[in-house]
C-alpha cells in the first residue's frame, strides 16, 4: 500500500510558494466579490486565513463566513498541487 503525505510550508522553507499564495487570496477574495489591488496586498501577507478574512471583512465589507471563506481558498491553493516544486535541497533534507 502506498501511503501519500502533504506538507504545508507556510514560510516557504521547503517550496516557494509566496506567489501561489498570493493567487489564492485574490481569487479567494474574487470568488466573493472583492478586488484586490496591489496596495492591498501588503496588508495580507504572512498572516493566518483567519488573519485575512478578518481584514477582508473589516476593510474590504466580506460577506462570508470565515469556514466557508478558509474551504474555498484550500480548494483553489490544491487545485493543482504538482505545481507546487520543492526548493533545492529541501527533499533531501527531509526524506
């Protein structure tokens, strides 16, 4: 049998994943109905899914639950996990 794990590296240590997970808040944002500008994007980086939907809801009028705002934005950050490479090094540094 073969087992499949998934890491989450939120601080990029083992994948880049800054840009992916910058999509990801603007298409979550999308999918609700807020735009995200550039401006707007400082205010959401490296914080926790709570952390951005409180400043969506706060400074942008987010209408949405945020359980059902963390679901969707984990459907678009796994729509396409192959995408998502390892930094040099980082799988022999944990394998």
């Amino acid at each position: 049998m073969t087992k499949v794990a998934f890491c989450f590296d939120i601080d990029g240590v083992l994948a880049d994943t800054e840009k992916r997970q910058t999509r990801k808040k603007r298409a979550t944002a999308e999918k609700f109905g807020i735009e995200l500008t550039e401006k707007d994007l400082p205010n959401l980086e490296g914080i926790s899914v709570p952390a951005v939907w409180k400043w969506l809801t706060d400074s942008k009028g987010l209408e949405v639950d945020k359980e059902t705002f963390a679901e969707e934005g984990v459907k678009l950050y796994l729509a396409d996990p192959e995408k998502i490479k390892a930094r040099d090094g980082a799988l022999e540094a944990v394998l």
